[in-house]
C-alpha cells in the first residue's frame, strides 16, 4: 500500500492525492524558476553507503517522481549521474498525460552538467531519451568529448574555466525550459546556492541518524548563509517532507 503523505503547513490535511501533492508543491512557482530537491537523514547525511537511495522512504519516493511532473527540465550533477547510474529519464504515461493537461511537454528533458564530460555517448540516458538531452559544460572541457556528445545531446557552453550559472539559466530559458528541477548532488546545489540562483529546497528528512562521513546536501563555499523561508511542510510515516524557499531579499546569517 502507496504511504499516506498527510500535510502540516500550510494546511493541515490527510492521505494528500497526486494531484493534491502537485498543487502542493506548485504554489507560487514563477515561469522562470530553480527548484533543488534532496533528502537527508536527521543528522544530515545526503548519502548512505554513497547513494541517497538507503535514505529515501516510499513518500519521498512519491514526491521525487511528482516534482519531475512539475519542471521543464531535470538539471543533475555529472557525479550523481555516475553514482545513481541514471538511465533515460522518462515519466511514465499517468504523468506524461498529466504534464500535457497542464501545458507541459509530455517528458521533461534532462539537462546533465560535466566539466570534464567524462560521460559515455553510448550510455541510455542519451540513446534511449525521450527528449534530446543537453549536457552543460564549460570552455576549457575536452573538445573531442564535447563533439562525441554533442551527436546524442545539445551541447551548452556556460562559463569559461567555471560553470556560469546565470549563462545555463539562461540557455535552457531560450529553449523554453524555464522551471528548472535540480536533483543534485551536493558540488552541483553548493555552485547554484553560490550564485543565488536557487528559488526552492524540497528536502525530505528521513528519520534515520547515519553518524559516519557522509557528505551533507551542498558542498563549497558560500560567501554567507542563505536564509530560508518554510513554504510547506507534509509527514508520512515519521519522515517530513520540507518545501523551503531561498530569501532573495534577506542577507543570511555570515
Ligand atoms: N541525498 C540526495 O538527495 C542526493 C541527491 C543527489 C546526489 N546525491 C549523492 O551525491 C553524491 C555525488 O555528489 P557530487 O557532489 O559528486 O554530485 P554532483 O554535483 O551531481 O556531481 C559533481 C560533478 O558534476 C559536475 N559538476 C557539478 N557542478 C559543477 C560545476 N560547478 N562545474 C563543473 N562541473 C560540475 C562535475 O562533473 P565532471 O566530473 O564530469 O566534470 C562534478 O565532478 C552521490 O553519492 C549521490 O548519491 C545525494
């Protein structure tokens, strides 16, 4: 039996539908807009023996495959690709037929961004896509590998000897992919929240303590903490599913 998911704010309400978990998270969404999402145990573990996937509960589960619903494109780290072991990103028909009730295109795309575009050409993700993947990468990434994977994916070059992150929202909103879904990881999220281009966090907390090394949700540097504004809060099962809005207006605490 699918988890109940019960909301907490911003009102409560029991056993949520799809449609009411997609409306959920759909509130004040603009056309243009950077969702990441995450989950993480209690003690702020992103993984657990390397993957996110021991952390994950079946609601989280439920909400992951509802926000794909939601966006233009799926944006993810070169390294989650490999450690995940992505494969064609495809919505099944239930959700395709929904993204199109709701003006969408029936698949997102999936954006992958690789600076030294060590990712094979051959691999499913690009020869089995429902819609023509694009890999981001920067200026100084091997040419040879930029032009093999430019025959299976729209190659974009955003920044020089960096990712320029203004320069990949900006390219994927000339295609029309202006809500942008980031499923991680961690040196992805941490190069979004360094140039302020982060809308919303959806982190899940599952109810596990991990203790160990494992890596939490953003790596790098940032010049001062973001400050966070709690939009929704839904439960299932001891787990909290939290809708944060990043406050553009508000300096963090440095
Ligand atoms: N808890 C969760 O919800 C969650 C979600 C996602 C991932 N994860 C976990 O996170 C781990 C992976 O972490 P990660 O930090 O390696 O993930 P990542 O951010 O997905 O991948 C890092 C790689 O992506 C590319 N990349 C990311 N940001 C870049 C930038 N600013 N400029 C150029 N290239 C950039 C680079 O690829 P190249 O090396 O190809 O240049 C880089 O090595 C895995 O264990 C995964 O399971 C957890």
């Amino acid at each position: 039996m699918t988890a109940s998911i019960d909301a907490l704010i911003p009102d409560a309400a029991t056993a949520l539908t799809d449609d009411a978990i997609a409306a959920h998270y759909s509130a004040g969404v603009a056309a243009t807009w950077l969702r990441v999402n995450f989950v993480s145990s209690v003690d702020g573990a992103a993984t657990h023996n390397g993957l996110s996937g021991g952390l994950g509960t079946e609601a989280d589960r439920r909400v992951f495959d509802i926000l794909r619903r939601l966006c233009d494109v799926v944006l993810v780290g070169a390294g989650t690709v490999r450690a995940e072991r992505y494969g064609p990103l495809r919505v099944d028909e239930v959700a395709a037929s929904w993204r199109v009730n709701h003006g969408l295109a029936g698949q997102p795309v999936c954006a992958i961004v690789s600076g030294a575009l060590g990712l094979d050409p051959a691999s499913r993700i690009f020869t089995e896509a429902p819609a023509r993947p694009i890999v981001v990468t920067i200026g100084t990434s091997p040419v040879e590998r930029r032009r093999a994977l430019a025959e299976v994916a729209d190659v974009i070059v955003a920044g020089d000897d960096e990712l320029d992150v203004a320069a990949l929202v900006s390219a994927v909103g000339d295609r029309g992919l202006g809500r942008i879904h980031c499923e991680g990881g961690p040196t992805l999220f941490g190069t979004l929240l360094a140039a302020d281009a982060v809308d919303e966090l959806c982190l899940t907390v599952s109810p596990l303590l991990e203790a160990g090394d494992a890596r939490r949700i953003a790596h790098g540097e940032l010049p001062e903490a973001r400050a966070l504004t709690l939009a929704g809060a839904l439960t299932s099962e001891s787990a909290l599913l939290l809708r944060y809005l990043v406050r553009h207006d508000a300096p963090g605490r440095s």
